[in-house]
C-alpha cells in the first residue's frame, strides 16, 4: 500500500476518532461500562442478603444440614464399637474357655509381652468367647440406621437449597429486566451492547452457579468441621491438638492462594463480557465485514480478545486449582502422624483400637471439608466478581421519576412547541442552543441537515429519551416534563431508518402497535402499507414467522412492517426517522401515497436525507450544528438559495462547474470524454 494512501486513511481514521463515536459528543461517546471489584465482602454480604424472602427455608436447611451431619459424625464413632468387639472376640477365642480376663493379662505379662497385656487390659476381653456377630450386627445396623437418616436430611437439604437459589437467581433476573426498562438511553449509548448481554446471562448464572454449589458444600463442610472436631476431642484431646496444628498451616497456604486467584476471577469475567461484545458486533456487522475485506482484521481482534480470556481463565482456574491438592498434602501428612501415635497408643493401652480407627477416619473427614471450603471460598469470590457487576448494572442511574400525570393531555391535537430549549450530550460539548419552534397541528415538518446536525437528537427530546438541559418543549401547551413518559409515548408513533422486529409472524409484528387491534384493522394497515402485496406471496402469508435477522423477508419489507405498525398505532404525532431509506424507488413512491394518508389529521416529524420525499412539506427545518439555520417551505428555500438549496442542487444536480451547467443526462452539460480528466478520488 502506497504512502499516500495510507496517509489518507490515516487522516480518515482520525476524522472518524474525532465525531461522535470516538469523542463522546454523540449518544455513543463515553467509557465503557464495567470495572474491577472494589468490596469483596460488602458484594457478599449483599448477595446473601438477597436470601432473606427465603428465610423460612433457609431456616429449614440449616437445621436438616445440622442434624444430618450429627448423625453422619455420629456413625465412625459407633463403627468403632464394631471393631473392638470384633477384635475383643479374635483375640479372647485365643485363650481357654474359663480363665478370667484378669489371668490372660498376668499369663501375657509373664510371657514377656508387658505392652501387650497393657492392651489386653484395656479391652473389653471374655477368654474362650469368639466374636458376637449379634452384637457386631446390631452396631452395624444402627451405624447404617444413621447414614441412611443422614442422606435423607442431605437429600431433603439439597432440594430446598435448590429451590432458595433458583427463586433467588428468579428475582435478581426479574429486577434486572425491570431495571432495563427504567435505565435511560444514554446508559445503553455507552454501553457496548455484548457486555450487557454478558451481565444478564454469563453473570447471573455463574451467581446462581456458585450460590448453589458454596452453599450447599459450604455449609456442610463447616458444619462437619465442627462436628468431627468435636468427636475428635471427645476421643482424644492430644491427637485432635496434633490435627488442630495443621489447620493454621493449610488456610495460611489457601489464604495466598485466594488472594493471588480473585483478581484473575475479576480479569475473567470482564473479559467475557469483553468477547461477547466483540462477538455480537461482528456478527452484527458480518455483511459489511466482508464487503470491506476486513475478516483478517475481525478475525485478530478476536483471536486477541480470545487469548486475553483464555489468559486470564487460566491463570484463575491454575490458582484456584492449586488448593486441593496442596491441602490434600497437607491432610496426608497429618493423616501419617495420627496413624504413628495412634498405633503407639493402641500398643501402650491408652487407646482401643476401634478409637484410633474412628479418629483416622474423623483426621480424614476433618481435612476434607477444610479443603472444601477453601475451594470454596474461592469459587465464591468468582461468584461475588460476577454478583458485582450485576449490581453495577443494578445501581445505574435510571432515569428521572416521571411526574404524577398531571400534566397529561386529555384530547391531544399534535401542537409541539419548543422553548428556548438547550441540550449537550457531554457538559463541555453544546450540541443544541436556545432553540425555539412552534409546530401547528396537522402540519408535517421536514429536518434536514448534515450527518451530525442534531436532526435525530431533535425527535429524541420529543420522545424524552434524554432530558433537556434548558427550556421546555410542549405538547398541546402541556410541559412534556410533566407527563408520564408511557402517556407521552403512547401518543406517537415513530419509524426508525434501523428496522427492529421480534421473533413472531407478520401479523404479530403489526399488531405489536396496538396489541387490541381487530384483524381487519391489522390487515387495513397491511393493505396501507404495501405489506398485504408481499406477504401473499409468502408461503404463510401473515402467519409467516420473521425476526430481526430473518433472511426471508428483504430489509424494505421489514421497513414495510414498521410503518404499518406505526399506521395501526394511529398516534396524534408521527416521527419518521428517514424511514424510507431501505424501499426501492417504486416501492418509496407508493409509500409516499401510504404516508401521506399516515400523516393526515396529524402532526409529522420527518428526517429525510432523500430531499424529493419532503417537497410537499409544509415546514422544513435546516438544520446545522443543533441550530436552525432556515426554515420555510421547498420553494421559498429554493428561491432564496442558502444552504438548503445547497444541499437540494448537490443531491440531484450533481457538483456544479463554475460555468453552472451540471452533469449531462441533468441540466447541466456534455459528458466529459472517456479519456478526460477524472475526478479526484478521495
């Protein structure tokens, strides 16, 4: 690529960078939203808070959680029983029948064997008696009795537990969707609209995700924890002191561990929602993608996004993978010292053997759940990171309260006045200065102006999608500020230049402008509209099913259904947001005749780049810069050539020589030779 073209499209480059988009002086100006976690613990504290409405089953799943893992603690201990009788038996079967316990242990002790008699006088021994299977059984039994009440409680716990975070998940979704409808459209101008997607789905599952698993795992290992440490201290105080003297030592380990993993959660799920917004924008945008040769581009930026993601995943999942088997080893450590000892008890008398059998099944269980809820300590902060943002989204300002209705206007006529109004997208960047109109109902008034005029800002403050800075603009001599905005809206009927369908039939697309509408006014809107020519021509004909994205209507068709939902609707003020810019010509001349029969009896805005759609218009603002710079119909701004007749003469005359004549096949003169001189390019 040549120098000089690269120096232009560098010049290009920065011209884009410098508008609307790359400054903040339009609506998509502005930082991205979206940040680090700043408060781990007052994030936690209000995600558990949110279980409160279930604090009746909460209740319910503590008790069942505490009373199975008493029963489930209860069982090694009762196990041990077991061995001792069962190895009382093996070895009192080895002495004649008849002799006391008392002379096995002095016949032992005489033998040479001092350390095991001292273990023989500690058991319960019968000489000459073998094991008591009827004895072993019934231990059996009550150990199974209590395992078995233990995983009806867990099974119990677990239901509900699952019913407390789904109601929970349920309501966080509910108040997210209702804060949706309450932010104001300057929130979702800077917002990239993959990172919103990514808050109110990848966030909130891995919410619910972590509430369900740290909850339930959480607090059974805690309670174990105390349970089992218990058992322990009740068997033997010195071996529960020598397990006791790890615990420090594992958290310790954990504690850094967490601390390195949580911002690498953080950095994840930012850059999640990073990937879906690069993701969503390119397949948004995938025709023009390939139009402008750009897929190796796209394709970077993704691969780069990617890896970012891929990084920071890593890192965290690596991190917090470290836990288990570091306290794994650690546990194991402990488990070998407590085997030691205990052997060197058992052998010395103090302790039976079904006792050090029960306390290396407790030194087991007693690690187990010390590593689990340090696990999941770490699993709950990439919940608490995800729980954030949510709450970042939830905490948006929305927008102003509306009024109490007053202001409401009872039989609306379409008189729209605006007053010394004054507007800015960014404090230091006026866009909209003491502008003052008046708008006579009836009548249809054409904005035109340059790209950046504030044509599209001008219908925005008619809607109340943003709040003036100064002035007021009336409806009907009614302050617009006064009225409810759903009263407001539901007055007007706007036609956007960017089509929006839903997933739903023809026939629901129509409707969607007056969900009480007959069918016979759906299809007078049809037939209005030119819609009633295609959709016969469809297989389903108004049953067809069609979506923003659908491919089997084209992009005028789809323009077609919103301006019959805007004729259904028939509202006192109609806004046309240059909604004839995706209709061929025959089909824009045949809605010319729709539109003007739309806009009859009632106030019109039209935005219009097509100048021959707005002759007939009976005021035509020129805009520029947020100000008015004329005003009058087609022919007096003709005749008094400023700079709508400027822009009239460039769009249909086509550049003119400074002789006057235009291009040939116009006005103007000849064709220029085909070996001539060729316009610059650029």
């Amino acid at each position: 690529m040549s120098a000089p073209r690269n120096e232009r499209r560098m010049k290009a480059t920065e011209r884009i960078g410098g508008g609307p988009m790359g400054h903040g002086r339009g609506p998509m100006g502005g930082m991205q939203m979206g940040g680090k976690s700043e408060d781990f613990g007052n994030s936690a504290r209000r995600l558990f808070g949110r279980l409160r409405p279930q604090a009746a089953k909460v209740a319910v799943i503590i008790a069942t959680a505490v009373i199975g893992v008493a029963l489930s603690a209860t069982g090694p201990r009762v196990l041990g029983h077991a061995t001792d009788l069962v190895f009382s038996g093996a070895v009192g079967s080895q002495f004649p029948d008849g002799m006391t316990k008392e002379q096995a242990v002095e016949m032992v002790r005489e033998g040479g064997n001092p350390r095991v008699a001292e273990m023989l006088e500690s058991m319960d021994l019968v000489p000459g008696q073998g094991i008591d299977f009827g004895a072993v059984g019934h231990v059996l039994l009550i150990v199974l009795s209590l395992y078995a009440a233990a995983g009806l409680l867990t099974f119990v716990q677990g239901w509900l537990l699952n019913d407390v975070v789904q109601a929970t998940a349920k309501q966080m979704r509910a108040e997210v969707e209702d804060k949706i409808h309450r932010l104001p459209l300057r929130y979702f101008d800077r917002q990239p609209r993959g990172e919103l997607l990514s808050r109110v789905t990848n966030d909130l599952d891995n919410v619910a995700q972590s509430l369900q698993q740290t909850m339930s795992q959480a607090l059974t290992s805690l309670l174990t924890i105390v349970f089992v440490l218990g058992m322990m201290i009740s068997i033997s105080w010195t071996l529960a002191l020598i397990t006791l003297v790890t615990v420090p030592v594992a958290m310790g380990v954990a504690g850094t561990v967490m601390s390195r993993s949580r911002a690498r959660f953080i950095t994840q799920w930012r850059k999640t929602g990073d990937v879906n917004a690069q993701v969503e924008e390119s397949f948004t945008g995938h025709d023009l993608i390939k139009v402008f040769g750009r897929r190796k581009e796209a394709q970077e930026r993704f691969e780069q996004d990617n890896d970012d993601l891929y990084e920071a995943s890593a890192a965290a999942q690596f991190l917090s993978g470290l836990i288990m088997p570091i306290m794994m080893f650690i546990g194991n450590l402990n488990y070998v010292v407590i085997a030691v000892v205990g052997g060197l008890r058992v052998a010395s008398g103090t302790m039976s053997l079904g006792e050090v059998q029960a306390f290396i099944q407790y030194s087991r269980r007693f690690t187990q759940p010390v590593t689990q809820v340090a696990s999941m300590v770490n699993l709950l902060q990439s919940g608490v990171a995800s729980a954030e943002r949510v709450f970042e989204l939830l905490d948006a300002e929305e927008e102003p309260a509306d009024a109490d209705g007053d202001g409401l206007v009872d039989d609306p006529h379409g008189r729209v006045a605006f007053e010394h109004v004054a507007f800015r997208y960014d404090e230091d960047r006026p866009l909209i200065d003491d502008l003052s109109l008046a708008v006579e109902p009836g009548q249809t008034v054409a904005i035109v102006g340059p790209t950046g005029a504030g044509k599209t800002t001008l219908v925005n403050l008619i809607m109340r999608f943003y709040d003036l800075d100064g002035g007021r603009i009336t409806l009907d001599g009614e302050d617009i500020a006064r009225m409810r905005r759903q009263d407001l809206r539901s007055e007007v009927g706007m036609v956007l230049q960017d089509t929006w369908l839903f997933e739903g039939t023809i026939r629901d697309n129509i409707a969607y402008g007056r969900l009480d509408a007959t069918e016979d006014e759906i299809l007078e809107a049809a037939r209005a509209t030119f819609v009633d020519r295609f959709a016969h021509s469809l297989p389903d004909g108004y049953d067809t099913v069609v979506d923003d994205e659908g491919g089997n209507i084209s992009a005028g068709e789809k323009q077609l259904l919103t301006i019959a939902r805007a004729f259904l609707a028939d509202p006192a003020l109609l806004i046309l947001d240059e909604a004839t810019s995706s209709v061929d010509t025959r089909t824009e001349a045949l809605l010319q005749h729709a539109m003007a029969a739309l806009r009859s009896d009632r106030t019109s805005f039209v935005i219009a780049h097509r100048l021959s759609t707005i002759r007939d218009a009976d005021l035509i603002l020129v805009m520029e810069e947020g100000a008015i710079v004329e005003h009058g119909s087609h022919d007096e701004l003709m005749a008094a050539g400023g700079a709508y007749a400027a822009l009239y003469r460039a769009q249909f005359l086509g550049p003119r020589s400074a002789s006057g004549p235009g291009p040939a096949g116009m006005r103007g003169g000849p064709m220029p030779p085909a070996d001539g001189p060729k316009p610059a390019r650029g």
